[in-house]
C-alpha cells in the first residue's frame, strides 16, 4: 500500500462520510440544542461522527491488505 492509497481513501472517506461538515454541523445542532434545553441524544451523533466512518476505514484496509500481492 502505497502513499497515494492511503491519499485517494482519506479523500473518498471524507466525501462519502463527510468527515469536515459533520463535527462543524454536530457541534452547532448540539449547542442549540443546549441553549434550548433539550435533552442532547450522544449514542447516535457520536457512533455516526465518529464510529462508522473509522469502521468503514478498517474494513477497506484489511481488505486492501489481505488481497494485495
């Protein structure tokens, strides 16, 4: 695996899972969501923000390591 690979998968993870909007987005919805009183779900916002897009990056990784000469 070279440089490049490891270049052209953060860029298509960042599109796909929108890596740069998502905390900017998470964080102000979160703190109107403070500033109003409600009750701020973390289970959710904290597995989509965070969990899945490192999930998916393992799976391609292990795949591209397991089935590169």
């Amino acid at each position: 695996m070279d440089f490049w690979t490891v270049i052209l998968i953060l860029v298509a993870m960042s599109g796909l899972m929108g890596w740069f909007i998502v905390p900017f987005t998470s964080a102000v919805t979160w703190y109107c969501d403070w500033r109003d009183g409600n009750d701020i779900n973390w289970g959710m916002d904290t597995a989509f923000t965070i969990a899945v897009p490192f999930a998916w990056l393992f799976s391609i990784f292990e795949i591209m390591l397991l089935y590169t000469p």
